[in-house]
C-alpha cells in the first residue's frame, strides 16, 4: 500500500537512495477490517428494493441490472457515479450485507453447535418396524412396543412407502426395505389393512430395483429383504408383481443361504467375520439361525452390534432380559420411533469434529470439539464398546486424539495390525472401505520410531486400498477420496488446499449407510454452507494482501535485482494455504515478506553477489541502525539491505506490539546468523573445502533459511512467546528438526542440478565420506531415513502437552515442514516455476466449484 506523505520508518541513507518507504502494517484487526472493506459483494434485488427510495432513478436502475445481472458484478470500490449519494448507498449496501451475512453465519453456527452437543439422529422406519414386531412376554398377540406400530400407522407417505425423510423420496432399495419391514408388522398385529395394500402397491411398482444389482443396497439387503418376502409370502400377502421374480430373488437367497448359514468361507474355513455378518442380517434369517450362536455378539448394553432391528429380531425368537432392557431404554429415549442404531453419539460426534477439521471450519467451534474429544480419550481410556467395537471409528478417535495432543497408544489397534485379523472382522468381511481408509490415515500418525503396529496396518492398509482403486474401484467412498489419501500422505498436504478439495466435493446428504440409511438432520448442508462462506471471504482477504505484497515488492525494488527469483506468489501460497484464518494477516504477510527477502538473499549469496558484496551486507546488517549512506559498495547492496532494514523493522514493530515486549533485535540477530552461515557455505565453495557431514548440517541448518520466515512469524499468531521459552531447547529443537527436514529433502531432490553446478550437499556427502563404499542410491536412502526420523521426532514435539512453547507457535514448525514435503515431493518444486502454479490458483484465486 502507498504512503506517499507519511514519515518513513527508513533511515536518512536508505532514504536518499530513493527508497519509497512504507507505514508499518496495522495490526491484524485493522488490516483485516481494510480488505473487508473491498470486498466483492453481490448485490441482491432485497437490497435494492430497501435503498431504491435513497437514489436516484438512474443509479436505481444500475443497482437492479447489478442484482439480477448472471455475472459477478464488479467490486463495490470501483461502482463509481460521482454523486456523494451513490457512495453513501454503496456504503449502505455493504453494511447491509455485511450485517446479514453475519447474521446468517451466526445461525449456522449455532444449528451445528447444538448437534455437536446433541446428535439428533432421525428415525428409521426399518427398525421401528422391527422393534414393533416384539411381542409383549406372556402375550404373542400383543405388541410390546404398541407406540411403535402407533407410529407406524401415523407415518406412511401418500405413495404408499415408509422413509425416514419426512417428504417422502423416490424409491430405492432402502425404502423398499423399510416398507417391507413395517407392512409385516402391520399384518402381525393384524391391523392397517388399507397401509398394507398401500405398501404392497408401492413394493410392487418398484419391484425391479430388487433385481438390478448394479443399485447401490444398504448392509446385508440380499439376505435381509429375501428373507422377510419369504416371511411376507408365508404370510399370505400377495404382491403385484410376477411370481417368476418372487422365485427368483427366492432361489438366490437359498442359495446364498447354503454358502453362509453355516459360517463357513468357501475355502471351508471357519469365520468370525462371516458369523458376525450372519448375527448381523439374522433379521432376515429367522429359524434358519441358532440364536444362542447369534447371542455371542450381545454387548454390554444388551444389545446386538447396537442395532434395534437385529436386537429386536433376536427377542422375537429368543428372549433375552438384557436385550429387552436395551430396547425399552432406546424406546423411551426415542419414542415411538427408533434410530437405525443407538448409541452412535460418539461416532457421528468424532465425524463431525473430522467434517469441520477437514472442510476449514473447526476453529469456530473449538471448545464443543475439546468437550467431544475430551469424552472420546475417557471412551478410550475405559476401552468403551462406543469406540472400540467400531474399526472406524476406533481408527478415527487414535487419530484425532493423537493429532489433538492427548496420549493414545497404537497399542490398542493390536488387533488390527495384520490383515488377516480385519479380514476375519466384520467390517473386513464386508469389505467396508471405509474402514480400511480410516485405518490407513491412523497409520500415518507416528511418532516413535518402534510403533511397529502402526507400520504393520500402514502397510497392508496401504496395499489394499492400492489395489481397490486398480481393480474393482472403492465401493461406499468417492474414488477421489481413497486415491488422495494413497498418493499424498497428509504430511504432504497444505490445509486450504485440502480445505478446498473437501469442500468441493462434499457430500452434503452424508448419510451414514448401514442397514438402512442414517442421517443426522440436515447438518451436513449447514457445515458446507458455512464452509463456502467461510472459504470465499478468506480468498478475497488472499487477494488483497497478494496485492499489498506486489506493491511491497515493487516499492522495494526488488524485482530489479536481475539476479534474484521472483517467488512471491509462492512465498505466499505457503502462508495463505497454511496461516488461513482470516484475522492472522500479520502472519501471512509476516512469513510471505520474509519468504521473499530470503529468496532474494540466498540468491545474492549464490549468484548474485561479489565476496566484497557478501561482506559489505553482513557488515550493514550488524551496524542495523549506525549504518551510513556511504556504506554501500553497490546498488545492489543498497537495495537488498534497505527492503530487509525497512522491512524487519516494520514486522519488528507488529510483532512488539502483540507480545508487549520489544523483540525487534531478536529479528535481527535471526537474519544476522542466516547471512553468516549462508558466508560460510559461500568460502566453502570458494575454498572447494569439503566439510564433515556434521559440520555440513549444523551450518545447513541455519543456512537453508527458514529461521527469518518461521521464527518471525511465531510472534504475530496470537499467543505469548516469552523470552524464556526462545532460549529454551525445545525452541531450538523444534528449529533443527523442522530445519533438518527441509535441508535434507532439498538436497534429496536437488542433488543432480548442484552436483552439475559444482556444489556439495548432504548427498554427495556421504558418499564421498564412505570411501566409495556408498553409492549414491545407498545415500539417497540413508538420507530418506534421516528426514523420517526428523519429521516423526518433529510431530512428537509438537503435539506434547505441557511444553514452554505454545501449540499454536509450535504448530508453525509442523506447517513448514509440509510444506517443504509438498515443494519437494517429486521434484523441486520451488526451484520450477510450473510445479507449484495451480497450488496458487487454488488458494487464492479460483472461486469454488462444488460438485453437484
């Protein structure tokens, strides 16, 4: 931004060398208050017809074509009449929409705030049906839950089906279920015989879905609905279809009923998995089944895998005191109609924590999300059936509890550690990719180096998924999400880049499919909602400060050093894309400055500058404020320390600001060591001295420039970063190992271009260090080693608790060290000047392109 008029924090040398100075930056609500300002805000025809009175008719007739215009109108700064009265409605229209949008937000937020608290789940048909069906003990002729036939009787749609979505919907297999279920409990009790017809008409009109097996079908559908049609057809309903197709889908389930019944594979082998699958669909089973056999999977609650439907059938033909106790308890807490299972609070809850994470959102909801995994680490700690019963959401809960920062051991996925064990689980035996994803990304999440189960389920994990995508495809999953989660691991991924990819092709419906379909009222359309507003308004403060950084730059003159690459918009992708709230301004612009600042100087130092040059830089950097106009040697030299004078000032200035204490110098004394060490890497070259491999990485450390970036940086995220804890060794550490990753990964994959330019790294190194004994894929994969233990070591230290350094300081470690991961993930991506564009169209310039 121009500061033509204003004093100038530059001294009288950097002054007279024509230097155009800038204002220090307001702080970061200030700054963010001048980008909303210049907003881009579509007019809408409700805010014309309020302000239609206030203008003239010309500027009225302007603001409705702008309202119903197909195209984003321009920005509102650039609607310009010259009359004071079109600047007072614009000023109005923005302050109008402003109040609504927030308004809008403040709802959403607090719709999705009440089911973080309390999961609302809908009811299901299927298993109400099923639950109606229960006789009362003593009576076979009286229903034991009379309010659920009740219910039944009160909810069929006028086309004749049972649906949990209240408008009814077009039939699927699904409904088809939930009919059938709830006409057989009607005829047991002999009651709604107008329901019955009504049902049997609408099973009939869609009778073919139940053939067409490309149809996606809830869990267990080819042996649950056979089974209650033979019950139906036994009963005595006749159905409009075919008899041909009733024998059909009869003769299939026989024969799929010969292979399984037993809980034999069909390698003759027993399985758990497939008896459990067996327990599960019993619905369907009815005789054919030893309930005694099914009464092994019961858990605690009394209950059978937590699902009414299956509980309920088991009372119907064996009755059991716990079970009974578990479905009183479900119908009082639900009523006449049950949820399709109970309890599922804790899963739909470490869902939504996972949904808000993953669509850039969780930051508004931060203490409902500590309350949700607060209970979920006393879940895990009590080894609670909740969590543990679930392969999914027991992979879930390790995951964003290790991620969060509490103390969970890989121990307690033992059980999953070979892929014969989820092989012989249910969820393995129904081949749930969601499961097998869930697991996967829990293996990712390692911080010690012998956390063998965590490699072992990383592995066999990995190779299934693998395989999925080459052969049959992922069934229950976009293909998009199990192949991102493959390719990229989340150590190389930047959050608004994920941010953006997730909520473009998120599924707002986000039903959860068992045996019926599960789905928490309407929470998924809020969080995308919320998501998209929250997304869009971050671009438009992106592009603004990209645009006070192009100016900055040009100001500085930077971009007339010949020598130096222009990595701006890089420089801020990094910062956009992983310091994205909104109100860090301070931050991203803090870390963007000296991203380019450092480029330029590792530039200068590599080909820019003359041996006097280098020196004569290191020289006014250590003078800082004494320095005089005639101590430049060049032009090239005045340029690069006034932007690094004027600019470590300014940042110096913010960051004293918000930590109430002055910390100027300590920015200074970080640039003044990168230059020193980036001097000794420059004789070492001149010299052709060969280091040791020690020397060469506590120099290359420093050297490789992150210190004037992050250290920086951690100043201006909001918390308080004592002096103290700057001295500390957890500070240094967290600085060498995130500093070793980005070292080593650079050398890793520019070995080739600075072998060619005569220069020695880590590399090349080791090879000549071994005496020839180490060729250099020998050293390629010593050095690979080397940045997996630093990078575990560094996500250990950052999500211990109870540390000097603050989370939120420690975390900028962990972004820049995926960065670096992703820059340097097949290729050097900072050094090509392709790799690394559509990142930056992502984050900061393409709108959002939701699926539909």
């Amino acid at each position: 931004m121009s500061n033509a008029g204003g004093p100038s924090v530059l001294p009288a040398p950097c002054r007279q060398a024509g230097h155009r100075a800038l204002l220090p930056l307001p702080a970061a609500p200030q700054f963010v208050a001048r980008f909303r300002s210049n907003r881009r805000v579509r007019l809408t025809p409700a805010s014309a017809v309020v302000h239609a009175s206030r203008i003239p008719p010309s500027e009225a007739r302007r603001v409705r074509s702008l309202a119903g215009s197909r195209h984003r109108p321009p920005p509102l700064h650039r609607i310009r009449s010259g009359t004071p009265c079109c600047a007072y409605v614009e000023k109005m229209l923005v302050a109008e929409t402003a109040s609504l949008l927030d308004v809008h937000r403040k709802d959403r937020e607090a719709r999705i705030r009440k089911q973080l608290h309390k999961v609302e789940l809908p009811p299901s048909p299927y298993d109400t049906a099923w639950v109606a069906m229960v006789p009362l003990r003593g009576s076979p002729r009286t229903p034991c839950f009379p309010q659920c036939v009740e219910w039944i009787l009160q909810n069929q749609h006028e086309n004749g089906s049972w649906d949990n979505n209240d408008l009814g919907s077009s039939a699927n297999k699904n409904v088809l279920l939930s009919t059938l279920a709830c006409v057989l409990a009607l005829e047991k009790w002999n009651l709604g015989q107008e329901h019955i017809r009504r049902g049997l008409h609408f099973i009939g009109r869609h009778f073919s879905l139940v053939m067409d097996e490309e149809i996606a079908a809830p869990t267990g559908f080819n042996m649950i609905f056979p089974g209650m049609l033979s019950l139906a057809v036994g009963a005595g309903l006749q159905f409009p279809v075919r008899q041909t197709d009733i024998d059909w889908i009869l003769q299939q389930w026989e024969m799929e009923l010969k292979r399984s019944v037993d809980g034999k594979t069909l390698a003759g082998e027993k399985s758990y998995g497939r008896e459990a699958y067996m327990a599960y669909v019993s619905e369907g089973l009815g005789n054919l089944l030893d309930w005694n056999e099914v009464m092994k999977f019961q858990r605690k609650n009394g209950s059978l895998f937590n699902s009414p439907s299956t509980t309920a059938a088991a009372l119907v033909h064996n009755y059991d005191d716990k079970a009974l106790d578990y479905l009183n308890m479900v119908v009082s807490k639900f009523g006449g109609a049950v949820p399709t299972v109970y309890p599922l609070n804790m899963h739909w809850k470490l869902s939504m924590v996972d949904s808000l994470e993953k669509i850039g959102i969780s930051r508004h909801f931060s203490s409902e999300i500590e309350g949700i995994l607060d209970m979920a680490y006393s879940f895990w700690l009590q080894r609670d059936e909740e969590i543990m019963m679930d392969v999914a959401t027991c992979a879930m809960a390790f995951r964003l509890l290790r991620m969060n920062g509490y103390d969970v051991s890989s121990d307690e996925l033992s059980h999953l550690a070979e892929a014969s064990n989820f092989h012989n689980s249910l969820q393995g035996y129904l081949n749930d990719t969601k499961s097998v994803l869930e697991l996967y990304k829990a293996s990712k999440v390692s911080v010690a180096e012998h956390e063998l189960i965590l490699d072992n389920i990383g592995n066999w994990s990995g190779s299934l998924l693998s395989e999925k995508l080459c052969s049959e495809g992922v069934q229950g999953l976009p293909n998009l999400e199990v192949e991102y989660a493959v390719k990229f691991p989340f150590y190389t991924t930047l959050e608004r880049l994920d941010h953006k990819r997730n909520i473009e092709h998120f599924d707002a419906r986000g039903s959860h499919i068992l045996k019926t379909e599960c789905l928490p009222y309407g929470i998924n359309q809020e969080l995308l909602a919320l998501a998209v507003d929250d997304f869009t308004f971050s671009q438009s403060i992106y592009q603004d400060e990209l645009l006070h950084l192009d100016r900055w730059v040009k100001e500085n003159r930077l971009d007339q050093l010949q020598f130096a690459r222009q990595k701006l918009t890089y420089c801020y992708l990094s910062a956009a894309a992983t310091i994205f709230p909104p109100e860090l301004s301070d931050a991203r612009i803090s870390w963007a400055k000296n991203g380019v600042l450092t480029t330029v100087v590792d530039d200068f130092f590599d080909v820019g500058g003359s041996k006097e040059e280098l020196e004569n830089l290191i020289a006014l950097v250590e003078k800082w404020d004494e320095h005089h106009k005639d101590d430049f040697c060049s032009e090239q030299v005045r340029i690069v320390f006034c932007a690094l004078y004027t600019t470590v000032n300014q940042l110096g200035s913010i960051a004293s600001a918000v930590q109430n204490r002055d910390v100027k110098n300590h920015l200074i004394e970080i640039w003044l060591l990168l230059l020193r060490s980036m001097m000794t890497e420059a004789e070492w070259q001149r010299s052709q001295y060969v280091p040791t491999m020690e020397e060469y990485m506590t120099n290359g450390v420093v050297s490789f420039a992150l210190g004037p970036i992050v250290l920086p940086t951690l100043y201006c995220v909001g918390e308080k970063l004592l002096g103290s804890a700057v001295k500390n060794q957890e500070y240094s550490e967290l600085f060498r190992l995130m500093s070793t990753c980005g070292r080593l990964l650079n050398d890793s994959q520019g070995f080739e271009r600075e072998g060619s330019e005569g220069k020695l790294n880590s590399v090349s190194l080791l090879g000549l260090h071994s005496g020839g004994s180490m060729s250099i894929e020998a050293a390629k994969n010593a050095i690979q080693k080397s940045i997996v233990a630093s990078r575990r070591d560094l996500l250990r230290l950052v999500l211990k608790e109870g540390t000097v350094v603050p989370r939120a300081c420690k975390e900028l470690f962990w972004k820049m060290c995926k960065i670096l991961h992703l820059f340097y993930f097949r290729t050097d991506g900072f050094s090509s000047p392709k790799e690394m564009a559509s990142a930056v169209n992502a984050v900061i310039n393409e709108p959002l392109r939701l699926s539909s």
